[in-house]
C-alpha cells in the first residue's frame, strides 16, 4: 500500500472524529476514555482481531480506561489507507463498547 500525500491524510481526518495527524506527519493518533478497564479491554481485543485480518498492527499503550493509539505503515513510511481504515473501524469498536463522556 502506498503512503498518503498528506493533503490526502487531513481530508480523511476530517471525517474520523477525534484522530489527528502525529506532530511527526507520519502517523495518525487518537487517545480513547472508556467507561471502565473491561471496555477498554473489549475495545482491544476487537481491534487486535481486525490487525490480526488485515497484517496490520497499531501502536498503542493502555493504562485503565484509556487507550492510545498510533497507526502508520512503516513498510510505506507514513499513512496508507490501511491505517484509514484501521482508524473507522476502531471508531466504531470504541462506540460500542462504551467510551466515557
């Protein structure tokens, strides 16, 4: 998969809510709250499945209800569609399983 031209990247950022472009260009980052440990433990594990699927594996920390992520394609050098898509549908695992606030 090719890397994005970053004017590429900030269109699709503006329709995945709450992810941003890294300060180094080259990733995409969001930092999800959830309601409780579970949930964000329910929320990896949905996504660890899909990065399983597509061989494509975010970077990301977990400390209680929050989880932080970074998606990039080192192979590329920076944002590929893969990580677009690896974005929406961690959206969407996050919504269902209950973030806070």
């Amino acid at each position: 998969m090719d890397k994005l031209e970053a004017s590429e990247v900030e269109a699709a950022l503006r329709d995945l809510a709450g992810w941003s472009l890294g300060g180094d260009g080259g990733a995409i980052e969001r930092s999800f709250r959830f309601k409780s440990f579970n949930a964000a433990f329910a929320f990896m594990t949905r996504a660890a499945l899909l990065a399983e699927k597509m061989d494509h594996h975010p970077e990301w920390s977990n400390t209680y209800d929050r989880v932080e992520v970074r998606l990039t394609t080192h192979s590329a050098g920076g944002v590929t569609g893969n990580d677009l898509k690896m974005a929406k549908a961690m959206g969407r695992y996050a919504t269902d399983v209950g973030l806070k606030g």
